[in-house]
C-alpha cells in the first residue's frame, strides 16, 4: 500500500494549515478572560484606604455633615470614610467622641426648633378659590387701615391662612410639661387631676328575696335498690 502524502503543518498537527503559534495566542487570549487585570481602584483598595485615612480635613466634613443632617451613614459617605473608621477614632481620641455628641446635639436643636415653629408659631398657607388664589386687602399692621397705591386702588395681597400642626404641639408639651406625658390607661398622670383608676372584680351578695322564694331542689336516692 502506497504511502499517504504528507500533511502540511507543522508537527504534531492533524489539520492542515494549524500552528501552535495560532493555539499560543489563542491561550493568551483565554488566560486574559480568566484573569482580568485587576484596577488598583478597585474596591477592596478603596475600602481599605477608607478605614485608613481620616484626617482632620475629613474629620471637619464628618462633623459638619452629621450637625446639618443628623444622619451618620450620610455623613461617613460625605468625609470618604467607614464606619469601623470612624467609631475607632471616636474610641480611641475621646476629644473627637466629644465632637460627635457635640454634632448630634446641635442637630437635635435644630429639629426642637423646628417642632417649636411648627406647633407654636405656626406657618400661613395661601388660600385658593375655584383654582385661583385668593386676594384681599393689604392693611397696615399697626393701625389696620388699608393700603392703598398712587392711584388710589385698594393694594391687594394674597390671602393667607395660619396653620399650626396639632401633633407636633402634642410632642412639645410633651416635652416640657410632664402634666401631658402619657403613662398608661391604668395610671396616674402627674398634675392633671386624673386619678388612679383600681378595677376590682367580687362576687355579688345573694338576693335575700330571691333565697326566700327559691324552691329547694329534692334529695337524690343514692341508696342501692
């Protein structure tokens, strides 16, 4: 039998024209696919830089965020920070945990001022009409007069209405006046003249007029027949 005509190639390949230089860049490419290089700001090194760096520039921005918003999460984000960074420093630097409570004081003041507004001063909202706002006259505060242009025309002006929130008045009072603290249906509330109220369950007393007239019930024969 003859000899069957050579392939051409290269050794050890079966089909024609296919090199191990074609299979070596076809490897490297996979390689590449199957191990990206990796970003060096990725984020394991962002994190870790994070929970590294907390200087007093971050620090300032941390504080001053956390007095406006009162929201920590908020504030780790704004200053680049993690937590674990920023409750280590506080742990460690008790001047810093001073500043924190000192920031969330000055937030709590702002939100007591607000509920003060709201409850007590209360806010005008304008008052509308088949759509429309509605005008009245513009009158001096002091003498109650109206106003009125060069002209001589009415000035106008558009109509308000004063709203206050009952609810935040509610927690206001509450606050301050101890009279307005809720402690329970069953209680005594301090200054409020409501008095304790004591629940007692007795049996009721027979009716003598009821045992006068009952038929007593006959004896039932036990006895063995």
């Amino acid at each position: 039998m003859a000899d069957s005509p050579p392939q051409t190639g290269t050794l050890g390949s079966t089909r024609p024209g296919w090199s191990t230089k074609k299979k070596e860049g076809q490897n490297a490419s996979n390689r590449g696919k199957m191990n990206p290089v990796v970003d060096e700001e990725n984020w394991r090194q962002k994190m870790k830089r994070r929970g590294l760096k907390f200087d007093d520039e971050q620090k300032q921005i941390f504080l001053d965020t956390l007095a406006r918003t009162g929201l920590k999460y908020t504030s780790y984000e704004a200053a680049d920070v993690t937590r674990n960074c920023v409750m280590g420093h506080a742990e460690r630097d008790p001047e810093f945990a001073d500043q924190m409570d000192a920031a969330l004081g000055e937030y709590r003041e702002k939100v007591r001022q607000e509920v003060w507004n709201r409850g007590v001063i209360g806010w005008e909202e304008p008052v509308y009409g088949g759509g429309k706002r509605v005008l009245e006259p513009l009158t001096d505060p002091e003498t109650g007069e109206v106003l009125r242009d060069e002209n001589g025309e009415i000035r106008l002006r558009s109509a308000t209405v004063l709203k206050k929130s009952d609810r935040l008045l509610e927690l206001e009072a509450k606050r301050v006046d101890p009279a307005y603290r809720d402690k329970g249906l069953l209680g005594e509330m301090e200054g409020s003249g409501v008095k304790k109220i004591v629940v007692e369950f007795v049996d009721p007393e027979p009716d003598p007029q009821i045992i006068e007239n009952e038929t007593p019930l006959p004896l039932e024969d036990k006895t063995a027949d």
